[in-house]
C-alpha cells in the first residue's frame, strides 16, 4: 500500500515542546509498527484559530505525512481522539492530488522544450502591419 | 478608427444613463408568448452587443489559469482568503471569474481549511 496520508491536528496552545515530542514519538512508534512510514513531521508553530475549538481560540498546528494503508490511518486517528491534548484534526489524501500535478507539470515542461521557433515570425509580421 | 470610438463613447453613456433590465422588464408579465422569446440577459458577458445597448465590462479572467497555479491547497490560506467573503462565504464563480474545475477544487480546498479552524464557517476569524 503506497499511499500518502497528511495528518494535520491542533494541539492545545499550553502543551509544552517535549510534550509535543513525546505525542509525535508514540505517533510515529505506531506507524512504524503497522508497517507504515512517516516522511515528514513539521511543526507549524501557534495560529489563532479562525473559530473557537473547546473554549479555545489559539492552537499549536502539527503536521504529519505518512504513507501506509487505510488501516493505519484508522489507527492514527483513533489515537488521536484518544488523545486529551489533541483538539482538532484532519486526514488528507495527497498522492493521487501529487500524481496530478506531477503529471502537469510533466506536460508545462515538454511543452516549454519543443516550440521556441514561432516568435520571430510573428514579431515581422506585426512589424509590417504598422509599417 | 474613428468610428469604433463614437461608438465605444455612445455606449459608455447609454451604459450609465438607463439600467438595462429597466427598460424591458414591466411589458414582460403581459405577453402570451412568455418564456420564449426574451430579451438578452444584460448581465452577460458580450450580451449587451445583440442588445443595442453597448456597454463594456472587462472579461473576467481566472486567476488559476493565468497564473498557473495547479496547486489549490487548504493549507495555502492566504491563496483560499481570497475566494472567501467577509462574512465567511465562498464567491461565487460568476463574481471571482475562476473557471469550473477550479472552482470545485477551490470549494473543496475551503472546505477543508474550514475544518481545521484555518477559515471560519461563518463571520469574522475572531
């Protein structure tokens, strides 16, 4: 199973940095265990929340991409309302989003390499119309 | 040359001086064949030309594709604050110009960003 998940959940604004660290650890000891991987962890540092979450208006975001299954997603988020100082928190799918754009992207490129001809041609011809 | 631009003053004053819907509108209640026949909508783009009445309004363009922005990502909050009204609503495509597909991606993307207190549901982020 190689699909990538995000993981983006709201601590509470009082949680301390190890505590942090210690969340994120279980976490990670969790998807590794279920045979997942975790790519990338980032911390997002305190935002104002844009509407009041259990009485609270600020909160610490973190971030979490894993790749792995839809049981391990399961898992995670199961932990995760578990969790007391968790106050809020969403599962992205992204490698298909990924997929997408890499395959823009793909196209933009091949595209920019074939044509650099045709602009001299159109610069002499709006060069006689104004003559 | 100097036609197209008698012409182009004539509208912007016609534009200005008399709503377009106001014209129309009261005879329509009465006609048997209602419901055929209208008159063009003046709020098309390009409808005023059939019309008679010339005004011109600048074609919205969307700023995805111009820009080519493919990624609509919920976390991108400054990119999504844009789409959102004061009070916390998605604009609507005929108002904001951006493209269909872009649009449904955008709506999911707020969405989203809603759900994770990044966008409020209603109001004012207080």
């Amino acid at each position: 199973m190689n699909r990538s998940y995000e993981l983006m959940f709201i601590v509470r604004p009082d949680m301390v940095e190890e505590e942090q660290d210690k969340l994120i650890s279980t976490l990670e000891t969790a998807v590794t265990s279920s045979g997942g991987k975790v790519k990338s962890v980032e911390k997002m540092g305190k935002r104002r929340l844009a509407y009041m979450v259990r009485r609270f208006h600020d909160g610490i975001y973190l971030l979490l991409t894993v790749e792995g299954g839809g049981g391990l997603i399961h898992e995670l988020e199961r932990r995760l309302r578990v969790t007391e100082p968790v106050i809020k928190f969403i599962t992205v799918r992204i490698d298909e989003e990924q997929k997408r754009l890499d395959k823009i992207k793909a196209i933009r490129d091949a595209r920019r390499k074939t044509p650099p001809a045709p602009p001299a041609e159109a610069g002499g011809e709006t060069a006689a119309v104004t003559a | 040359m100097a036609e197209e631009i008698r012409v182009a003053a004539a509208g912007e004053g016609s534009s200005g001086g008399e709503r377009p819907s106001g014209g129309d509108r009261p005879s329509g209640p009465d006609r048997s064949d209602r419901g055929e026949r209208r008159p063009p909508r003046p709020g098309g783009p390009g409808g005023g030309r059939e019309g008679g009445r010339k005004y011109f309004r600048r074609k919205k363009v969307c700023k995805f594709c111009v820009e080519k922005i493919e990624a609509i990502n919920y976390k991108d909050v400054r990119l999504l604050a844009q789409f959102v009204a004061e009070s916390g609503k998605i604009v609507p495509r005929r108002l904001t110009g951006v493209c269909t597909p872009h649009q449904r991606r955008l709506s999911s993307a707020i969405k989203q960003a809603r759900n994770i207190a990044l966008l409020p549901f209603a109001g004012r982020a207080s």
